[in-house]
C-alpha cells in the first residue's frame, strides 16, 4: 500500500444501505425516507429528520433498534479489502457514528472513520447533530492533498459531488437520476469491479 495514496469513500449508498429510508420503513414513518440523492440540503434535511424523530417519540435507542439487522451492501468488505491493498481507506460519511458503527465494523478492521455525531438530552431524544469540523467533504480531499497524498473519492449523492470534483480521480457510484443529471461530467459506475480495475 502506498502512503500517499488515499481512497476516501462515502459510506451510504456505496458501501452501506441508506439508513434513512430503512429507518422510515421499519418505523412506519414515511417522511424519513428522504436522502441526499435527493435533497441537496444536508443540514435542513437533518433538521426535518430530528423534528420527525421527535414528534414520532423516537429516541436514539429507538433509532438504533431499528436498524439492528442493517448489513453492509453484498461485496463491499471484499472492495474494501481490494481497495486497501493500494490505498489507504479513509470512510468520510455525513451519517451518525452511532448509526454506523456497527456497519463499519463489518467493513473490516482498523477503517478509519471521518463522520458526525449526535447530541442527547436526558430522556435519550436527539437534541442536536455535532457536526464534523468542515464545511463539506472536498475539505478532506484538499487537506490530504495539502499533505501530498494522491486521492481517489466514491460517492452516490448530492453532498458527495464536490468532494469527487476536488479529487485526483474520481467516481460517481450508482447515482439517483437526479444526481446523475447533475454531475454529467462525473465517471459514473455500477459496480465495485469497476473501479479495483481501473486502479489495475
């Protein structure tokens, strides 16, 4: 693996499920499903999300069990591990560490992991989101760059475009129509296979 090389990759959508719809499905709350392959707003959509949660009187503990059973999307622990044999793997997610640990872990071991958290009040509710310090992904892509590493970026939505346009090689994955339409000249592909070969 080479030190300079890094790989930072979006986790929802790419190599996780999308936990937001999952979330709405197994809760019966519908308005949870949306996400950021289709609401380039990431902050207001939060903003919604812990309102719903509230008003639907789930707490964090309540999140979590819904999504219990949650599996990391089939061949993803085989690209991580391809992808770690020339690249060190940063996983830079606008999800919820608490949300996501368990997923991360079944991703491989030592991932690191760039993310945000949540803040509760005493009854367990969600009173805030605590934001990672950066205004988007790209300033993670800039900051490695800064520090000579050679970055490649995947990602699926909305919040992940500027992130794969301030990258040195890039790729869009499985993006919804509307991210696809508005990232034209983004290379777009359909499977993990796709990218280990280009990286041949």
């Amino acid at each position: 693996m080479s030190g300079n090389r890094v790989a930072c990759i979006d986790l929802e959508g790419v190599l996780i499920p999308e936990l937001w719809p999952m979330l709405a499905d197994s809760s019966a709350v519908a308005e949870l499903a949306l996400t950021t392959r289709e609401v380039p707003d990431f902050r207001g959509l939060m903003e919604r999300r812990l309102a719903l949660l509230r008003a639907h009187r789930l707490r964090l503990c309540d999140v979590l069990e819904h999504l219990r059973r949650a599996q990391a999307l089939p061949g993803a622990p085989a690209f991580v591990a391809g992808l770690r044999r020339s690249h060190r793997l940063l996983l830079v997610s606008d999800a919820f560490a608490p949300m996501v640990g368990p997923l991360v872990r079944q991703l491989g071991p030592g991932l690191d992991l760039e993310c945000h958290d949540f803040e509760t009040d005493d009854s367990g509710f969600i009173e805030r989101c605590v934001f990672a310090p950066r205004r988007g992904k790209e300033d993670v892509v800039r900051r490695l760059q800064a520090q000579g590493c050679e970055v490649l970026a995947v990602g699926d939505a909305f919040n992940d475009l500027a992130m794969l346009a301030a990258a040195d090689q890039a790729f869009l994955f499985r993006p919804s129509p509307q991210v696809a339409s508005a990232a034209q000249d983004l290379s777009t592909v359909t499977d993990y296979a796709q990218i280990l070969r280009s990286l041949a």
